[in-house]
C-alpha cells in the first residue's frame, strides 16, 4: 500500500516546536514564551491536548476566549498551530453526567477521572461529546491563518472492557463472522464448554477464573483498534464538515504501547505522525530512533510523516531519568528528519511546575533559558532551518530506498501476548527490534512491511515473529522466494493461522513447506540456558573454518525436508551447571539448526533460535551479502550513521556519528550545515553531523579521520 493523503503539512520548512501548555501558566508568561520561541527558531505549537476541562468547562458551555488569546499571540509571534481535539482527557463534569462512560477494567472495576484516557470508547455519551467539541474548534479556528495541522485527541490505545464496549464488540463479531456457528469454529469454543448460543452470551476478555480463550482476546485487540479508528473518523469528519481545509493526523504511540493496528489507521490520515520515546541508552537509543522512524514512513507507505512528540530527555530507563545530551538531542532529531519526518517536536515547550509529567523536561526545563539545555535547542532551530529543502518529496518513489524489509503486524505483536503459549518468554517487540537493530549496526536502510504486502521490490525480507499467517501472506512469501527474493523466518512464526489455530503435522506449519523443514518438538530455554551452534562453513553457507554462534529463549528439534543445513546445536554452553539436571538444549544437540531452502530464483532460510545480538548480526550480515542488500554507504566506521533520503531533484545524504572520534566523508556532495564540498573530504567531528545535498548515490565513503579526533563536548 501507498499511502496518498489528501493534505499535506505546509511545504518549504520543517517544523520545529511542541507541546504548548499555556493554560498552565499566566499569561505574562506566554509573552515571554512567545519571546524565546523565536530567539530558539519555534515555528510549529502543539496547543489544547489536554484542555477539555477549561474549552468546555459544563456540558454544551464553551469557552474559547483564553484559547483565541493564544493562537492569536502566537501567530502575531510568527508560530503556527496544531490544534489538538482534548479527547484523550475527559473533564471530571462527565464523570458525574455520565458515569456510564468511564472505562472499566478486564476486572470489572469502573474508573472516575482524576488522570488521562479516562474514557470508554465506545460509549454514545463519550462519542457525542468529542464530536461536538471537535466541530466547535473547527467551526471556530478550522480557516486561522496560524493553523498548520489538526491533532486529533492524543495516544489513541485505551481499552475498555464494560458493557458499551461488549456490545459494540458483539456488533463488530457478527460482522466478521456473520454466525455463531462460525464465531464457534474461529474460537475453538468445543474447548472447555465455550459453545455460544447467543450473542448476548459473548463480553469481552474480562478476568475469569483461569485462563481467557486466546482467539477471544485476539479479535477483542482487533475490535478495539477498529473501535478506536471509528472514533477518530468521527471527528475528522466532524471537522471536514465545516469546511477547514487543514490536514488532520493523530499521533501514534511507541515504543512498547500498542493498540493499534497501523496499517489499516494509515490511509485515514492525511499525515502519520508518531509519539517516540528511548527507553535506551548508550548507542541502542540510536538504533531506536531509527526504529521508530522507519516504522512509521514504513505505514505512510514510504511517504512523508511527523515526529510530533519526542522527550526532551530520554524516557525513564530503569526507574530514572537519563539525561541526554544537546548534540544527542541534535543527531536523534535529523535522524528522524533522514527517514521521512518533516520535523521535529517535542513533549514540551516549557517543563511544567507541578503536576505527574513535571519531571518530563521541556525545551524550556525548570532551569529556564539561560542553560545549556535551551541553548542546545536554539542551536537545533538553526539547523532544522537550514535544511528546510529537505522537506521537499520526489515526484515518485518513497523517500527512502530500501532492499531490505522487515515483517510488522500488530496482530502478530498481540498474538505473541495471549496466554499459555510455550514459553514466556517469547516477545515480539523484542524480536522485531533485534532483527532492526543489527541491519542498522550494519548500515543497511530499512523498510517494514505488512504480512501480506507485496514483497517484490525487495531482495531480503525478515520474518522475526509472526505466530499467526494467514493464506494470503503464505501466498505473497512463496512468490517473493520464487521470483528472486531471499525470506529469513524466525521461531514462533507461521504456527497457526489468523484465529490462532495451530496447523498440524509438524512446525512450523503454514511455512514448513516453503521453509523445507519439519519441526517435531519445541525446546524452550531456561532464560540462563544458551545453545551454541556450529558449522559446516559460515552461518551464510560459505566455506570456511566454523564460527560458533549462540542462541537464547528457544531451540527446536527439526529435520530438514528439502532444505540445506548450514548449522548445528552443539548442545548447551560450556559455562550452564550441569548438575542442575537435563537442559532444554541436551534434547536437540547435533539436530539441524539454522537452514536454506532454495525454491525457485529465490531461496527461504530458518533459524530455530532466537541468536543473541553478535550471531544475529553476522547471520542477518550473510544474508544480505547473499541477498544483494546495498548498504546506504559501503564500509561506514561503528557507530556512524549514513541515511539518504530522496527529494525533489536533489536527495540528502544525513551523515550521524554517533561515536567519539572524529570521520571524514569523501564524496559529489555539500554540506547544507556548513557550506563545505565534501569532493576532498570533509570531517565530521565526535557527536556531529553533515547533511549532504547531491545528485549522486555512488561515490561515497565514510572513513575514520586520519587526524583522530577527542570526543566534543555537549
């Protein structure tokens, strides 16, 4: 899928700001905001997020006078606004109008107000409520000349299970299944008397007495995102009826909360636009950056999109707040800009002096503006100005060229989170950002696609964790491998099919024929358990003496049925105590392991583990040496980012080096931060960057800089 919005967000800048809370301040503080946004080049507010209790403070009485004052001021102040429906935060009148519309919980317990998402989604009084003030802003601000984009509430993902919720899910099933008898064969419900004879029989996945029907809970996630799609169509389209021509998005969430399915929420926003947070640090919050923006351009089909909120400083990381650096703030952000944003905001402008997010940071933090902190934002500003011509699209193709994709469902992420499945350990996300991670270490660019995409202008595509695999994705797999293509399947993937049925005969099952191998029994790691793999040649299939590779979580007792083995279990490390009794890997030791499958042009690999972080790398690196995969720069030093991004006549080649010392880029290009050719070679300093404007792909290298180089201050 392409996505091809309607509206656009304004051509000829990237937009740099945040969150906007004025609401929380006087309003002699929002003059000298005014003041300092544009001494820091602020040209985008986000304004209103969580200002339902003040726009409408009883049920059907507005109030906008102190919101007029704020566009207005920042208007004047040359900044334009993104105006956020306050959806995501009830005010605590409608808790006591409409009890009935506070979420209840799988245990049956019914919340009040007193935070944020306080709402059942579903509910006709909730639903009435955000049309009506989502139509009252529009009618009101929909043609300002300040407002750049609407926001549609915030963080959409909040499940409700109460009684509005069971119904809309009832109406949602007889949809999708027509029948209680096909509802009955989805669900498996002869297991454990679950027979249905009536719809009103069937709730949502409350808290029963032991475990809930996996295939129950599956369709629930399913409904839910498609309920919560509903509501947001319901305000867009409130706000198309009066006429405002402005673009309308909602920002999506990660990186661990995810209730959403995006590719079917993609072509129902005329921009993407995405919330991120590092819950890392040290080089894999650079890693997953790049993560969360390949993500997204991936849902806008390749397309442009909009980091609306990042932190100020990373997200809590093992209970407390880690610091980020001015240039780590610098290099996240144009690392975004690399991959599709058209900008770069933050959660938020100014820290807020009290309240449960008061430790968040803020562009402006408590320290104020005399502080390193904004002085590094003011040097952002400049930057993000400075390459306003990126923001400019090609006339065709996505912005970012990729060989190399990466299989993303939400489904499968929801799936892998059911109960009793064979080990708890097994983790999507995990899995996903893994396989991610080590094509960024190895400087390939990256897509993500869905399951049933069509593969074919790739040459690798990875399969880290997909337990459910419908027939079409079956289908489109097994012609990418026959045309050409390289597939690599990971544990736990194609198992069952989209009710989570698991297929007999042997793992993994809807694959297994693709694959060429048969699974008999699965080995589940203790997680202090490792497994070593070992020859014959190279994990890529080359000769060449043995490298050992190491797996974790899980293992497997396979045969091969057609398939070349390339790797072995060895059994279980040396250093596991082995008076602790039989391992999990004992049972599989001298059993196939890792394996290709050549059929067609094409050929399917399949490893029984899950590698720890150096295996996979050297794996995924084989096989895109194998595949053809190009890297965006041939032999980049660790820890040094190329990303290039396609524009209009021009592309960008973004140079990150996120290491400390200092490397020099030789190549056709210059540099939009310094004005310097890059044709001789130009340095690139610990912690810096380059942005290169070109004509050229080729040509291009990436090497540590003769004259060495001490890691720059923040």
């Amino acid at each position: 899928m392409t996505h091809a919005p309607g509206r656009g967000l304004p051509a000829g800048r990237l937009l740099f700001g945040g969150d906007y809370n004025p609401e929380q301040w006087g309003e002699d503080v929002w003059k000298e905001d005014v003041v300092l946004m544009r001494q820091a080049g602020v040209n985008a507010a986000t304004v209103g997020v969580f200002s339902w209790a003040l726009l409408e403070p009883e049920e059907g009485v507005y109030d906008f006078g102190w919101l007029d004052r704020v566009v207005q001021t920042l208007h004047d102040g040359g900044v334009g606004v993104v105006l956020a429906t306050p959806t995501a935060s009830p005010p605590p009148w409608f808790t006591r109008r409409h009890p009935d519309a506070m979420p209840v919980g799988p245990d049956g317990v019914r919340l009040v107000h007193g935070s944020r998402d306080t709402y059942a989604v579903s509910a006709p009084a909730y639903r009435s409520a955000s049309r009506a003030i989502a139509q009252r802003l529009a009618e009101r601000y929909g043609d300002h000349p300040a407002l750049l984009a609407w926001h549609v509430h915030n963080e959409y993902g909040s499940l409700d299970f109460g009684e509005h919720a069971a119904a809309a899910f009832r109406r949602w099933l007889q949809r999708r299944y027509s029948t209680l008898e096909e509802l009955n064969r989805a669900w498996y419900t002869a297991f454990w008397s679950q027979h249905y004879t009536s719809w009103e029989d069937v709730l949502p996945p409350r808290r029963t007495q032991y475990l809930a029907n996996p295939a129950h809970a599956l369709d629930f996630r399913r409904f839910s995102s498609d309920e919560m799609l509903d509501a947001y169509r319901e305000q867009r389209d409130a706000i198309r009826a009066t006429g405002s021509s402005a673009p309308v998005t909602t920002n999506f969430m990660l990186p661990s909360w995810n209730h959403l399915e995006q590719w079917s929420w993609a072509p129902e926003l005329d921009v993407l636009s995405l919330d991120h947070y590092l819950d890392t640090v040290g080089p894999d919050g650079e890693a997953h950056a790049a993560y969360g923006a390949d993500l997204v351009r991936s849902w806008s089909g390749g397309g442009p999109w909009l980091l609306m909120e990042q932190s100020t400083i990373s997200s809590t990381v093992a209970g407390r707040r880690a610091h980020k650096e001015p240039d780590r703030v610098l290099r996240n952000s144009l690392s975004y800009v690399a991959r599709g944003s058209q900008g770069s905001l933050f959660f938020q402008w100014r820290a807020p002096a009290a309240g449960s997010e008061a430790w968040h940071g803020g562009i402006v933090p408590h320290a104020g503006a005399g502080s390193r902190s904004f002085r590094g934002f003011e040097r952002l500003g400049r930057v993000l100005e400075s390459l306003a011509e990126v923001a400019a699209a090609p006339q065709d193709g996505p912005l970012v060229e990729a060989d190399v994709a990466i299989v993303w469902h939400a489904e499968g992420w929801w799936a892998t989170e059911t109960p009793q499945l064979p080990s708890d350990d097994l983790d999507y996300s995990a899995a996903v950002r893994g396989a991610h991670r080590v094509l960024w270490q190895e400087g390939f660019a990256v897509d993500f696609v869905a399951p049933e995409a069509d593969l074919s202008r790739y040459r690798l595509v990875l399969v880290p964790s997909l337990f459910p695999v419908t027939d079409a994705a079956v289908a489109g797999m097994r012609r990418f491998v026959e045309g050409g293509g390289h597939l690599a399947v990971w544990p736990f993937t194609g198992y069952a099919d989209e009710h989570l049925h698991v297929v007999p005969g042997g793992y993994p099952g809807r694959l297994r024929d693709l694959l060429g191998v048969r699974v008999e029994e699965l080995h589940p790691l203790d997680p202090a358990e490792r497994v070593e793999l070992t020859g014959p040649g190279e994990p890529d299939g080359s000769t060449g003496p043995e490298r050992p590779l190491t797996g974790l979580t899980w293992s497997e007792h396979l045969s091969s049925e057609g398939a070349e083995v390339l790797a072995r279990y060895a059994g279980l490390d040396e250093g596991v105590d082995e008076g602790a009794g039989e391992g999990a890997g004992e049972g599989v030791a001298g059993g196939p392991a890792i394996t290709r499958h050549a059929v067609g042009r094409g050929a399917a690999h399949y490893v029984s583990t899950f590698l720890d972080g150096p295996s996979l790398r050297t794996w995924v690196a084989g096989l895109c040496e194998q595949a053809g995969a190009r890297r965006v720069v041939e032999g980049c030093p660790p820890l040094v980012e190329a990303v290039r991004r396609r524009g209009a006549g021009v592309d960008h080649l973004f140079v990150l080096n996120h290491s400390r010392a200092a490397v020099r880029v030789q190549g056709p290009g210059v540099d939009l931060l310094t004005g310097a050719a890059a044709a001789d070679g130009l340095v690139v300093p610990a912690r810096g960057c380059a942005v290169l404007r070109t004509t050229e792909r080729d040509g291009f290298t990436v090497t540590a800089d003769p004259a060495g180089g001490e890691a720059t201050p923040g």
